[in-house]
C-alpha cells in the first residue's frame, strides 16, 4: 500500500519534524532542512545531525525528501541568481545527505520571459555543473511537476522530459508529481478511462520508473486553471474519486503520498493533517 505522510516543520529543530510527523500517525514526511525563503542555510551541526539520527531511529517515521528553497530558480536570466541558485541547491543536497534523506524535491524554474527552451537548457546545464560537483552523493533530485502560473516550466511533461534528458548523469534524476498541479495544468484524472490516458502519456513521455513520489493535494481552483491553490483532500475540485484511483493504481503501491494541503485545525479542534491522512486511508481501505 501507499506510505501516507505530509510536510512537517522544522520548528525548534529538525529533529522536531519527526515527531510532529509520528503525532499526527504518519508514515513518511517531507521537510525544509532549512530556511526555504533564504539564501544561505548553511551546513548542519554535528549536534543537528545527530539528534535527527537519533530520532529517526526512535520511531517508524521516515523522512523521505526535502524542499529546496522557494528563492531557487536555475532558469533565471539574471546570471547571479542561477549561481546563488545553484549553490543553494548544492547546499540542499548535501544537508539531505548528511541526513540521509533520499530525494530532494525542486521546482524547475522559471523563464522570465526569456522562454521555454532557453530556460530548459539553464536549467540542465546548472544541474549538470551540480552533479558534478556533489559526486558521488546518493540524493536525488525529484523535479516537481507545476500549474504552470507565469512562466514557471514544469508544467507540461515534455519540459521535464527535456530537462532530463539533457542532463547527466540521468539516473539522479526523478520526479514529483503534485495532484493539485497537474491538474491545474489540465491534466485529468478523475476517472479510470482518464488516468489511465494520464499514466500512458507519463509512461511514454518520461517514464513511469522516474516518478519517486507524490504531493498528495486537493486544487481549490478548476481543471486547466494554471493557478496553484491547494485544498484539503476531497473538498476541493479534483475530489475524492480521483484520489482513490491514484491510491490504489497497483505500480503504486510502494510509492509515498506527502500531504501539502492547508495546516490547522478543524471547527472541532481536529488537526488537519490527521483529517486528511484519515480521508486518504478510507480512501485506500474502500
């Protein structure tokens, strides 16, 4: 069955995350590993390292990818922010190794008027330079699929399959699929005839081998918006059907379902977090 999971704080420490994840009964989280609206970070503390270690080895949680930072944009026109972007980036990947987290998830950028192709080709040639200077770390980076709001690329599975396939060495490669912006994007599906055309057209373009993970995320706004706003599980325009599908397609079953979906609490005083895992596991169960 799917590991179910959501995005937890780093509040008070990385190590925090982990429990936060373990109250509110996930099986899997994602985090920042540090601030994701600066540029510097910084490295770890031994001290960090070792209490999230400890932690980690305490409960059955398991911290299965990281965020990279919202300020990261390897399209960018401006050359100093592709290479403060590429070493924020390098930054990411080795705090996720020294954690032993296995992925990092990353926005692909975006273009700023300069267009689709010239900001593929940024992008692949930074992480190109990327991976060659983080050999032979294990991580990998998971490219997440967007609404396409502006001129954020990632939106159509042919730009992801570009930036891969200009990129080397391929196999650090993955990607992230996000519910709520694919659909936004004007992917559908919300029936079987319609995710089985969805995973088809994955299958051919990128290949279904490449997708590592899923942001599990309802869209508060309608199919082919190209506006990224996310809703809790079931209430929002994708709805509940969908999700059932995904949760139970069988070349998924391994596969981790973060929740990004609104925090909170409910008019009852019920965590949201625990509303939606709950929703995704009757889901799974039905």
């Amino acid at each position: 069955m799917p590991l179910l999971g959501a995005h937890m704080s780093i509040s008070g420490g990385l190590e925090k995350a982990i429990l936060r994840g373990e109250k509110r009964g996930c099986q899997v989280i994602q985090i920042f590993t540090g601030s994701p609206n600066r540029w510097v970070s910084g490295k770890l503390s031994p001290g960090e390292i070792d209490a999230f270690h400890r932690f980690r080895t305490q409960t059955a949680v398991v911290p299965i990818a990281a965020h990279d930072s919202y300020l990261i944009n390897l399209a960018s026109p401006r050359r100093e922010q592709r290479e403060r972007s590429a070493q924020a980036l390098q930054d990411e990947l080795n705090r996720a190794e020294s954690l032993n987290i296995p992925y990092v998830v990353m926005h692909p950028g975006a273009h700023v008027g300069e267009g689709e192709k010239e900001g593929i080709r940024r992008i692949a040639e930074a992480l190109n330079r990327i991976f060659d200077r983080t050999y032979p770390l294990r991580v990998q980076i998971l490219l997440e699929t967007t609404a396409g709001q502006g001129t954020s690329l990632g939106c159509r599975f042919e730009q992801l399959a570009e930036i891969i396939r200009r990129t080397v060495p391929q196999e650090r490669l993955g990607v992230c699929l996000d519910t709520c912006h694919i659909f936004a994007a004007g992917y559908d599906f919300g029936n079987k005839e319609a995710l089985d055309k969805l995973l088809r057209e994955f299958d051919d373009i990128i290949g279904l081998d490449r997708l590592k993970l899923f942001h599990a995320n309802d869209s508060k706004r309608e199919l082919g918006s190209r506006i990224d706003r996310h809703e809790h599980i079931g209430e929002g325009a994708i709805g509940e059907q969908a999700f059932s599908l995904l949760l139970k397609a069988p070349m998924f079953k391994d596969l981790p379902f973060i929740l990004e979906t609104p925090k909170g609490k409910d008019a009852s005083g019920r965590d949201l977090d625990v509303r939606n895992l709950s929703v995704l596991r009757r889901l799974m169960e039905e």
